[in-house]
C-alpha cells in the first residue's frame, strides 16, 4: 500500500499529527508493530527525536512509542 504522497514515519517533522495507512515492511517487523498498536488508521504525534535523529518517538494510544528510523520509513502516513 502507498500514499499519494509518498510520506512515511520517518519524513515528518517534530509536532506533526497524522494517521497510519499502511506499511512497506518485512512481516516480522510489520507484525511488531502492530502488537505495539500502531495499526492501520491509528492516529499518532511525532513527540521528539532522539539527538542523533534515532529513534523517533511518537505518541499513539495514549502512550509513547520508540521506533528506529528505519522502521519508521516502512510505516505509510497521511498528515492531519
């Protein structure tokens, strides 16, 4: 699944709202996150970013959540 976009986890910027559409990712790390609650059309802040840019972490549910840069580029996003 992409987005018209394009625009992934790992492009947004500090603040920034969105909602998950899908993932570019290998079924062992897809399935991680989604055990994690970061499912198809959950909503999500970026909170901050660690200082050497990894991990990013992201609000989503009610709590926070770190993911690699690398994983976060496999997670599709369409800004709120």
């Amino acid at each position: 699944m992409t987005t018209d976009a394009g625009e992934t986890l790992s492009s947004l910027p500090l603040g920034q709202k969105g909602r998950v559409l899908g993932f570019a990712l290998p079924p062992e790390h897809r399935q991680r996150l989604l055990e994690m609650g970061l499912t198809v059309g959950a909503q999500f802040e970026v909170i901050r970013f660690a200082p050497l840019g990894d991990p990013i972490d992201i609000k989503v549910r009610g709590y926070h959540l770190s993911l690699r840069k690398n994983e976060a580029a496999g997670v599709l996003v369409a800004r709120l």
